[in-house]
C-alpha cells in the first residue's frame, strides 16, 4: 500500500485504494497504519452507506451517537451538517470524542459528501507526542491522576446548528473519570487523555489548581508541531483512532470565501474499551 505522510507529528494518505476491495488481509494492513499514523485518509471513495457501515465494523462493533439522531435507516450513521449560511460547525474546538462516556469510542470513520470551495479542514493532533514532549514536572503531577469529563448536554450537539437533531436524550448529561495518562489497548503506548471541551476537573485537586494544570496541559496539546492539517476533498475518508489523537474541525467560514456553502460528512463510530 503506497502512503504520503501528511505532517511530521501523523496522520498517512493512502494514494489508490478502492476500500470497497477491502478484505481480512489488507484489513491488517490499513489497521497496521491506523495504529502506527493514528489517522489515515483516503480519497475518492465511491461507497454505499451499507458498505461504509461495513468498513466501519471490521474495526469492531458500532455505536449510536450520544446525542444526535442518526440518518433514516442507518441510525449508525450521523450526518454532520453545516448549513450554507452558519458560521460554525460541529466539532468545533479540540476533543477527542465522547470521552466523557464510560467507554469512550475506539475509532471513527468521517466520509465527506459536500464540502465548501474553501475552509472547513480538520485538524488532528497527536496524544502520545503530546505526552512525550510535556514537561517532567508536570508528568510527574499527574502520573496515576484521573480527570472527570462531562458531556455538554444534548443542546451543545444540536443547538448551535440548523441541520442536527438531537435522538431525544434532551435531559440526560454523562461524566465519568479516566485517567489522565492513559495505556492504548493495542501498542501499549502512553497517551495525554485530557481535552479542553470535555475535560472538567483533576479528581482530588482543589478547583483552582485543577484548572491551573488543565489549562497549561490543554495548551501545551494545541502545539502545531504536533498536528497534520487534512484538506478535504469530496468523498474522502478519514479513519481516525479516537483513543490516541483529537481533532477539530475549523469553522473558517467568512462571506466572500467558505461562507455561503453546505458542508457535510457522515460519521460512525466504534465502541471503545474503558481507558486505563
Ligand atoms: C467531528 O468532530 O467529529 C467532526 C469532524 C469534521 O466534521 O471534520
């Protein structure tokens, strides 16, 4: 399989694979630089929604989102929509998804179906480099802490944007711990696994020095040293291992460039383990 690497810190383009050929063998392969690139693109995918919810399932078994009703049919797959005239878009700022779910999704698949002549990229950044490269005092600090993630309610997912419907689950507001060095469950790798939409508190630190520390840890992970930038084109893929990375996808919509255009991208995710 011929690969680009998109930055120095992740993230690999596959260059000429059909993944409606995708079979157990090249499977391996794909996992292979899942786990080593930790966001593997593609671009040019032809695929029904039976096939993308087919790829999708070769990672392991997929869920419904926490919040957002999913597409007729396919209640798997949600529809991320940026209406022509709104200025933001879903996902905005960093988070690494649902991660204040007990177990927080594996991987996810984003497929892009319309996309502006301009702006609407996605940023995804590198959790074990950002481990790796933050300062040994504050490793020491926070070697063995958890930190409680809460979810923003139904409203955060739907109200901000014209097109997304919440699955009705208005009333209902997840939180559980994690720790905040977290072990991937395939590598065996260290993670920084906190982030600054999620991410509420330290257990066992006064509030001031919990947001003292989260602070500086959520800044030290927004280093661009750290990312890749994917430019989307129509019917690209992303495949995104949701437990080492985070993203965020750039509203940059201004009137005379992005503004004025529909973006939107399906999305399935895999169910995750409970970090450790
Ligand atoms: C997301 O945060 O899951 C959305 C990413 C995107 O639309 O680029």
């Amino acid at each position: 399989m011929n690969v680009d690497l998109v930055s120095g810190a992740l993230g690999a383009e596959v260059i000429n694979f059909d993944l409606n050929y995708l079979n157990n063998k090249n499977f391996e392969e794909i996992n292979n630089l899942l786990l080593e690139h930790k966001v593997v693109f593609f671009r040019n995918q032809s695929l029904t929604l039976e096939k993308f919810i087919e790829i999708a399932s070769m990672f392991g078994p997929v869920e419904e989102h926490a919040y957002v009703k999913g597409i007729e049919k396919y209640p798997q797959i949600t529809r991320i929509i940026k209406a022509a005239n709104e200025k933001n878009q879903w996902g905005e700022g960093w988070h690494s998804d649902v991660s204040y779910d007990l177990t927080p999704s594996k991987v996810i698949m984003l497929k892009s179906l319309k996309i502006p002549p301009i702006g609407g990229d996605t940023v995804f950044s590198n959790m074990e480099l950002a481990l790796e490269t933050l300062d040994e005092v504050i490793k020491k600090i926070i070697q063995n802490k958890k930190a409680i993630h809460t979810s923003n309610g139904s409203k955060f997912f739907v109200e901000n944007y014209s097109k997304m419907e919440s699955n009705g689950k208005i009333g209902e507001q997840y939180s559980n711990e994690h720790p905040i060095i977290r072990t991937h469950p395939e590598t065996g790798k260290k993670i920084l696994y906190v982030n600054p939409t999620y991410t509420k508190k330290i257990v066992g630190l006064p509030d001031d020095e919990s947001s003292d520390l989260l602070n500086y840890i959520f800044k030290h992970q927004e280093r661009l040293d750290l990312s890749c930038r994917f430019k989307w084109t129509e019917n690209a893929i992303a495949i995104l291992d949701n437990r080492s990375t985070q993203h965020y996808a750039i509203a940059d919509f201004y009137s005379g460039r992005g503004l004025g255009h529909e973006r939107v991208m399906d999305r399935i995710s895999i169910v995750g383990d409970k970090p450790f």
